[in-house]
C-alpha cells in the first residue's frame, strides 16, 4: 500500500543502491516475488536478510537444492515414521497431522505475522520447480491432501527470489516477478560496504586495496573473478596481518583469498609479471 | 497516499511503449501491462519519470540480456515527452536554489563551487542538454555520467549539477541513454543457456548411491511376504551418472565458427548434470592421438584417452569434416605431416565410435553445405548435426534413444 511505500532503506550493515531499494519496494507494494539476479558475491541472499531486519519482520529462509522439489516447500507427509510408529502400537497414528511438517513455504503462508521469505538459488532445482510455485505464490493458499487443511496467508509474505542464471527460467514464472539485476557495485559503493564490514581501516590501504581488486577483475582470462564478499574477507586477512599499504604495489598478500581456481593463479601471475611490479592502475 | 490519477491517462502516454517493447522483441504480456497499470495507479512511481523508468524495468524485464533493449526503447520513446521533462527540469532547479552540502566538505572544493556562476551554470547545462543527443559515459563536457563534465552523476567535477541517481528527479532518458546494460546483452548469452538447456537432455538418470527413498512398491511388497509385519524396504534417488566426452577440431577451416565452438563449450561447462566433463582437441581428423589442450602440447594416446572413459562416456566429436579426403582415407594422409598414421583416419576414427557406446558429431557448418567428400565419409561413421539449439537437441534426444546410431 502506498502508506507502506518506501519502508525498505537498507540497513547500517547492508548498503544498497537506489534502484534497489525502488525495487524492493515495488514489489512489496504489488505483492509480487522479488527476483534477484546478478553477479555471485553481490549480495542476493543478504538482501533478504536486510529487507527482515529493516521492516521488524521474521525471516524464513528455503535453501533450494538440486534435488528440491516444489511440494516440499508446503509440506512433508512422514510416511516413514508413521508405519513405524504404527509398528509397535505405542503411538496414536490415528492424527495424521502429527506426521505433517510444514516446509518454508509453508511455514511463511501459515505465519501470524507477515513475513519474508527467501527462497535462495531458484535455479540449482529441477527445470519444472518454478513453475510448480506458480500457483502457491500467487494466491498464497495451499491444503495439505491428506488432512484436507487449507490454509491462506492472512499477511502475504514479502517474496525475495534469488537465481545465479545457470538455468534459464520458465516465462510464467518471471512474469509474476519483479525483476532485478544487481550491479557490480563501482568504487564509491564498494568503499561504503567496506567500511561497513571494516570501520577502522585506513584511507590509503583502502584505496589501494580497491585499485588492486579492480586490477584484478580485469585481468584477462580470468574463469572467476574476485566479487564483494571475497574483498570483504580479503581485507580482513590483510588487516588481521597488520599489511601495510605500501606492500600491496608489488605483491599481493593472501592471494588466495581473492582467487580460487588453480588457472586464475597462474593468469593473475602472469599479469603481475606482465606489469613488472608497476603500481597496477598504469596499465589498468 | 499520492495523488491517484486516472489510469486512462497513463494508458494514453504508456501503451505506445508497451507496444514498441513488444516489437522490440521483448516479450512482454498484458498480465505484465496490467501489473504495471496497478503500480502507476499506486503512485509507485512517484509521479516522476525516473520512477516510471525502473517501475517499468522490474515489472518489463525479466532477463539481464533484456535491460539493454529496454534502455533502447525507453530512451527512443520517452526523449521529448514534454510534460515530464518541465517537471525534471523544475526538480532539478529547485534543488539547485537549494543546494544540500555533503557533510564533509572539502575546503578547496568550496572555493571552487564558489566561482561558479549559478545562472551560468543553469544556461550552460539546458544549452547542452539540448545539443547532446547521445548517451555519455566519462569525458568532461557532455551530461552523462562518470566524467569531470560539471553536468552529471558519479562525476569529479567541484560544483556541477548532478544528475539522476538518489535525488529520484534525474532524467530517466538520460540513465536509459547511458546503456549500462550492454554487456550484459551478447546475444551469445542467451545462446549458452539455450544450448545448456539442450544439453541437459543427454543426462540419462540412474540409481546411484545411498539408499534413502522409500520404495512403496517394494516395501508393499515384503510386508505382504511378511504376514503384515512391517517390512520397509529403500532405494537410492536418481542420479544423471552420465560423462560428456567433447573432441573438438581446431586451427584451418575451423577458425570462423570459433565463437560458436567456444559457446557450446561454455554451455556444456554450465550444464552441471554431467558427472563428469572434459575436452580434448584434434585437427581435421583423429589419428593415434588426441591432445589435451590447444597448443597441442598435452598428447593423450587413444588408447590412454580409452582408458581415461568408459564406453558409458558420451563422446561428442566438434568439427567441419571439412578436409582433403585423402586425410581421411590414405595412410600418411594427415594434413600435418609429423602424425605419421600408420592407418587411414577412418581406422582411428571407428575406433573411437566401437569404443564409446554413444556417439555423435557436431558440424558448426550449415547443413545444405554437407555434401563435401570428406564430410559424406565421416558421415558414414559417425550421426552428424548441425551445431544450432535445435540441432544439440536432435542430438541428445537421438543418443538418449538408441546410442545414436
């Protein structure tokens, strides 16, 4: 509703662009999920933490899997442990409900209060499960078969969405989102998120430490490049090793935090040399 | 609650553009229209165009590959809508009249904004908004974005205007006009997903590993066996077990569909249900030995590369089979004369498809142009299709099937 309009403004610990929180917005005005795509290590999943934290509200996390299907977000029917329950006859088993777990989804349409659901890296499960959503996240209702319970949202949950793009998503699906691409935040937004995370680091290690990442970024041929929460970490271990700037123009210490992949090793190597130990924003 | 205008009006400014979305190619819908119509009659917008801009883009797009179609269409649609920009320009004034000092200022950056003439300012800045007619990233004199210009955002210049950005009143068919997405575009992007999307259909699923799945028949079963005494019996999931083995042909004639190599080869990396998948490299036509990487360097035997996969393995063979016949049918008949093969090619060739149970070959080349010699011989040894979406699917649907042959 419009009175609720603008509500979401990031949080001390979360740093977000205007065109996010627009977004965010939007879709909690119109009800509809929010998805969220973008470059690994921007911070898809903390969005939906930020997002609890800002409006006051509980957050229900569904960490899809390979092997996730949709119906188990509603619910689990414990057949197992009701045949053996039944074994032995020390149990009623008469309650089929005892034997109904609810899953995120279903906990997040069942909730007292509003909610925010998150239902992290759509993409990993089956080609078919965003479709199988549809219907539960547009009219938030859903009944369990073997009890014949139906429950309804009374608050329809704020619906955050994430999704790496390693699948391609079913059209109907993301035609009920709202979409939204997160940028590789540029140098000023980078420097607010690693304040955040790091208040005390000084001026110039900072700087130089950002001139570095984003050399490496660009290094080419690089099979994965170095994202948010990798220099956030980085930082850390330089902080933590007490590194001073200056150190940073000719080496770069705990390289290993930064870079994964043996290849990547060997082509930042490779670029280093190639730059002969100049400051690295010269042949940037 | 912000002024609720009637959404005819809306639909009188804003159906043009969804149709020109439309015949852009982007796929959007009326359920999309409608939801857009229910936002701007929320006000979600905040009654200024740069609102409208990324309302728009949440509810219009629904890929990254999108975005930079969508700035196309709205900065071609929306540049000289009269009535918005009045209402940009009086934000943008009035926030000028009223400058906000940032909290920390630097004292010679003050003296700089100082020296600079309001109105000056305000003639030059309308002056050039009406001479640029392109989008601008970086330099110093257009309105863009990312220069020392005194005219944009993300800019270095002491006592510019700023445009666009947080203050929610910036031209959005300026920010449209920047085409920040563009890299986001590649056509080729969507081509690997497509093509992964293909590939995942050669996944052929198998119980494998711990026994956790109840298996109700089974477990009926046994009961029964058992006079009723509950028996439960499980069974391990499904899981794809399947190796993707893909030999590709480079160098020669095989240069201009590169990036068509290289996006099959991406997309068979993306495609994560393969238990395993690896690359070698050939020229023209296999002899003794593949090569493990495309210098050449790294020889792998047949016989070693027999060892290294199953039969299981899906072999994919990537080439044009475009050669000198003779390459194919001559002993010593390799175009590079150091493989010295003691056999004709297509000796080493059916060994490698009596091997693998499932095979294939991959021609990046148009199929009207198949009927080459060498291309008809290696036809014979090995199902061909052509490197496209559709031709990928063939492929898998065909070696899913019947091992391709």
């Amino acid at each position: 509703m419009a009175q609720d309009f603008s509500r979401f403004s990031g949080t001390d610990s979360y740093i977000t662009s205007p065109e996010l929180r627009h977004s965010v917005n939007v879709a909690a005005a119109i009800e509809r999920p929010l998805l969220v795509r973008g470059e690994p290590g921007t911070g898809k999943t903390l969005l939906a933490t930020a997002i609890a934290e800002d409006l006051g509200l509980e957050l229900i996390t569904w960490y899809v899997k390979s092997t996730s299907k949709a119906a188990d977000g509603l619910y689990v029917y414990d057949t197992v442990k009701r045949l053996q329950d039944s074994r032995f006859g020390d149990h009623d088993v008469s309650d089929i409900r005892q034997y109904i777990q609810l899953g995120p989804l279903g906990r997040a349409l069942t909730s007292e209060r509003q909610v925010v659901l998150l239902i992290d890296e759509i993409d990993k499960a089956d080609l078919e499960f965003p479709n199988d959503l549809l219907h539960e996240l547009d009219v938030m209702e859903f009944s369990v078969v073997e009890t014949g319970d139906s429950h309804r949202a009374t608050h329809r949950p704020v619906v955050v969405i994430t999704s790496n793009a390693e699948k391609e998503l079913p059209d109907p699906f993301l035609r009920r989102c709202i979409f939204h691409f997160i940028e590789f935040p540029d140098e000023d937004l980078m420097t607010r998120i690693v304040r955040v995370h790091h208040p005390k680091i000084g001026k110039k290690l900072l700087e130089q430490c950002l001139a570095r990442f984003y050399w490496l970024r660009k290094v080419k041929g690089l099979r994965k490049r170095p994202s948010t929460s990798e220099l956030v970490d980085w930082i850390g271990a330089l902080l933590a090793a007490g590194v001073q700037p200056g150190q940073l123009a000719t080496e770069i210490p705990f390289l290993g935090a930064l870079i994964k992949k043996e290849e990547d090793v060997d082509a930042v190597a490779k670029a280093m040399s190639g730059s002969s130990g100049r400051w690295p924003r010269d042949d940037a | 609650m912000p002024e609720i205008s009637s959404t005819t009006d809306h639909a009188g400014i804003f159906l043009p553009f969804f149709y020109r979305l439309r015949s852009h190619g982007l796929k959007v819908t009326p359920q999309q229209w409608l939801t857009l119509i229910e936002g701007l009659a929320r006000g979600l917008h905040g009654s200024s165009l740069m609102g409208f801009y990324s309302l728009a883009r949440g509810i219009m797009v629904k890929d990254e590959a999108e975005l930079d179609d969508f700035d196309l269409c709205f900065a071609a649609h929306f540049r000289g809508v009269d009535a918005e920009v009045t209402a940009i320009e009086k934000a943008v004034w009035d926030w000028l009249e009223n400058p906000v000092p940032p909290h920390a200022i630097d004292p010679e950056w003050l003296k700089v904004m100082d020296s600079v003439d309001v109105a000056a300012l305000r003639a030059e800045f309308e002056r050039r908004l009406a001479e640029q007619d392109e989008r601008h990233d970086g330099g110093d004199y257009w309105v863009g974005t990312g220069g020392t210009s005194a005219f944009g955002h993300s800019g270095g210049h002491p006592g510019g205007i700023r445009v666009g950005g947080d203050h929610g009143a910036g031209t959005a068919v300026q920010v449209a006009a920047e085409r920040r997405y563009q890299e986001h575009r590649k056509d080729r992007v969507l081509d690997t997903r497509q093509l992964s999307v293909a590939l995942t259909k050669l996944r052929a699923l198998e119980r494998t590993g711990p026994a956790d799945e109840l298996d109700l028949d089974d477990t009926i079963d046994s009961t029964a066996r058992e006079g009723g005494e509950l028996e439960l019996v499980f069974k391990p999931p499904r899981e794809n077990r399947l190796g993707l083995l893909l030999a590709m042909d480079i160098g020669g004639s095989m240069w201009p569909f590169k990036e068509l190599v290289d996006t099959l080869f991406s997309a068979a990396h993306q495609a994560r249900h393969f238990k395993q998948f690896d690359h070698v490299y050939f020229h023209n036509c296999v002899y003794e030995r593949v090569y493990g990487n495309a210098a050449f360097s790294e020889k792998i035997q047949l016989g070693e590369l027999f060892r290294r996969y199953d039969r299981e393995t899906r072999l994919v063979l990537v080439g044009d089979a475009y050669m000198y016949p003779g390459e194919i049918t001559d002993r010593f008949g390799a175009v590079d004369w150091t493989e010295r093969n003691e056999r004709p090619g297509a000796d080493y060739l059916e060994r490698m498809r009596d091997h693998f149970s499932h095979c294939a070959w991959l021609n990046p080349m148009a199929e009207h142009s198949w009927d080459a010699p060498s291309i008809r011989l290696i036809r014979r040894i090995f199902p061909m299709y052509p490197l496209t979406v559709q031709g990928v699917e063939e492929l898998a649907r065909d070696l899913a099937r019947n091992g391709g042959r």
